[in-house]
C-alpha cells in the first residue's frame, strides 16, 4: 500500500510498504479515506523528537471497514468509523477510569499509545490506504454511512476532542472569560470547545493573520502577541483583572513575545500573567521530555523555567496531558450530526495522499493559509 513516511527532518516521501493484516482476533482493517496531517507531526517532521526514519505519520483516522478478526463483535465490513488517536485496551485501570490517553496496556512500559507517533507503541500511523486497529470493538466509533460530514467528522480523532480537552482540563463553564494561546488547528478547536461550552469572551493569541482570521471567524477576539504583551492586551479588554480561565494550545515550540526565537515556557508564564488569581489553565499543548532542538540544555531535556512563584501566590490550578479523546468523541459527534457543531471550518486543504510532502512544507512554514489539511488516500473524496 501507499504510505506517508518519515524519511529525516523535514522530508517526508510517499513508499510502498507491507499491507497490514490482521494480528488478534480483536483487530479490524480499515480502508482509510480520511486522515489529517496533525501539528503534533510537524514535531516529528523537524527533527524535535527521537523518530527514527521509516516511521508511518498519521494519527487522525476515518475510513470504512473492510476485514474484522473472529473475536469483533460490534463492527461488520461496510461500517464506516473514526479513532481516537490514543490506542488503548478498554479494561485496564486507566481505561476503566476513562483516562485512554495513559492505557496500561497497549505500550509495555509506557502511559499511552498511538498511530503513528514516536515512542507511542508499535502502531503504523494512517497516512496510508489500510490501517490496523488494535482492541476495534473499544477503539473504533461508529458514523452514519456515506461521506457526509467526513471532515467534520476526521477531527473527531484529536484536534476538536484536544481542544474541548484543554477547555475541560481549565474547567470553562459559561459566561466566562477564556484565553487560548495559539491559533493552530488545535488552538481554533479550543476557543471554539470554549464558545460552545457558553464562554462570554474568548480570546485569540497567534501572530499568523491568517489563523487570527479564523479565530476572528467563529467570534473570538484576535490578539497578536507581536504587537505587545499579550497579557497586557488582554487585561486592557478586562478591566484589568484578566481571564477566568486560559488554554495552553501552542506547548514546548513557543515564540518569544517578538517572534525571534523559541521560548518554551513564555506560554506557560504568560498565562499565569493572563489569568485572574484563582483562575484555571488547561494545558494540552504538547510537552516532551526529551527536544533534541530545544534551545538551551534544560529544554533539551524537558525541564522549562516557569514561574511557579507567581502561580502559587495567585492561587492557580493547572491541568495537563493529553486528551482522553473516547470521554468526548461520541457526544461531539452527535453534536455535529445535529448541526450544532461544525468544526471543519478549520480545514484550509483537502488533498489526494501523494500531495503530502509539500502539505507538510506549507503547513510546517505557514504559508499559503495552510491551517489544517485532510488527505484522502485512494482520492474518492478529494476536493
């Protein structure tokens, strides 16, 4: 089959590689006709982490069934079907607690699994034609038949369950104030989970106009951090006490104020600075423990200079990690089914699999409203 694979930083190629089959009578095949090329995989693509070449990328996976093992019980041939990112078992104590993000089961040694990515088990990633789903009964979410609402419903495998994540992890309960820092994919999906969630004002920190834009779009209030402090910015639209709440969407790449050079935790700092005394943040921007890139040796090595002090003496909370994507993919399905959520609008490209090298070039520098790209493998839904 054709696949995306990782070649070295900044190269990707389209390779023929083994066909996956069917390994545990738990396993289903999937014939992907959606799959979407993630932020978190231009951190593989630029060399930030330990991938090794020959990986397969893909995490955000849709497709129709086409082989099931003896042991599926809840999906036939034909179904059409979305998974979460994370890989995960269903029944160990993780699971059980809802946390799918951190299985125990499915990378020995390890809180967590996924297609796709580095140090997150053995599972190709879907950038591909087929892809293997491990423990289907648990992982695989059902769609309606056809391919209505399918980039609506390809952001069901992270970014819109992400965002919603971040919102939950800060706690955002309506009429709120809410500060999301980043206007990436998963950044728009955040200030968008916060509207949704009945947010009063939610505010939009980026300096790409084009994502401002978008942000702008669903009725969020643009900030461009390179026109000055962005907490100050903020606080001047607040009566000066800030936020209630505040998303990290942007993690261990972040630009300094002046957009000259990484800084990794101005994020994290500025938010403390940005959100009132008692407030929440949510974090489910990535962080790694382990940057080969990272500015300075502590980076290097995942430890980041943030300002605790000024965290305690306001009284904050944090919440991170990766989403839990199965606490939120069914209901934000149905919202969609129901036209009450639409969060496709974040999707700038719709491109046939062998496009994929130069999606990854354009969205890794920005350029050309690059904002969210879907590749359809095999080119029956490309635009």
């Amino acid at each position: 089959m054709k696949a995306v694979v990782y070649e070295k930083p900044f190269s990707v190629t389209i390779r023929d590689v083994d066909d996956p089959r069917i390994q545990h009578p738990n396993d289903v095949l999937v014939r992907v006709t959606s799959t979407a090329i993630c932020g978190s995989d231009l951190h593989m693509y630029e060399g930030r982490t330990a991938a090794e070449a020959g990986i397969v990328f893909g995490h955000e996976n849709l497709g129709i069934v086409e082989e099931t093992g003896s042991g599926v019980t809840s999906l036939s041939e034909g179904d059409r079907v979305v998974m979460p990112f994370n890989v995960a078992c269903g029944f160990c104590k993780n699971c059980l607690a809802g946390k799918t993000g951190f299985c125990l089961t499915v990378n020995p040694g390890f809180a967590g699994g996924a297609y796709g990515y580095v140090a997150m088990g053995p599972y190709k990633g879907g950038q591909a034609e087929l892809l293997r789903v491990p423990f289907a009964d648990f992982n695989c979410l059902k769609l309606p038949p056809g391919n209505e609402f399918e980039t609506d419903f390809v952001l069901l495998a992270d970014i819109f369950p992400t965002g919603y994540h971040g919102c939950e992890l800060a706690r955002v309960s309506p009429g709120e104030s809410v500060a999301v820092f980043g206007a990436g994919p998963v950044g728009l999906m955040a200030a968008y989970s916060a509207l949704l969630r009945g947010a009063a004002k939610v505010f939009s920190v980026d300096r790409v106009p084009e994502r401002l834009a978008k942000a702008e779009q669903i009725g969020a209030i643009p900030i461009d951090f390179t026109q000055g402090d962005p907490a100050e910015q903020i606080k001047a639209q607040t009566r000066g006490e800030g936020t209630d709440k505040g998303v990290d969407a942007v993690g261990y790449q972040a630009q300094s104020h002046d957009a000259s050079h990484e800084e990794p935790a101005v994020v994290l700092n500025t938010l403390v600075e940005t959100v009132r005394p008692t407030g929440m943040l949510g974090v489910p921007g990535l962080y790694v423990p382990s940057d080969p890139g990272g500015p300075d040796e502590h980076a290097k090595h995942g430890q980041l200079l943030v300002s605790i002090g000024r965290m305690f003496e306001n009284g904050q909370q944090m919440g991170t990690g990766q989403c839990n994507v199965k606490q939120y993919n069914r209901q934000l399905r149905d919202l969609i089914i129901a036209g009450r959520a639409k969060p496709s609008f974040v999707v700038s490209h719709e491109l046939p699999l062998e496009d994929a090298p130069g999606a990854y070039e354009k969205f890794d520098q920005r350029i050309e409203g690059y904002t969210k790209v879907v590749l359809h493998p095999g080119h029956a839904l490309a635009a």
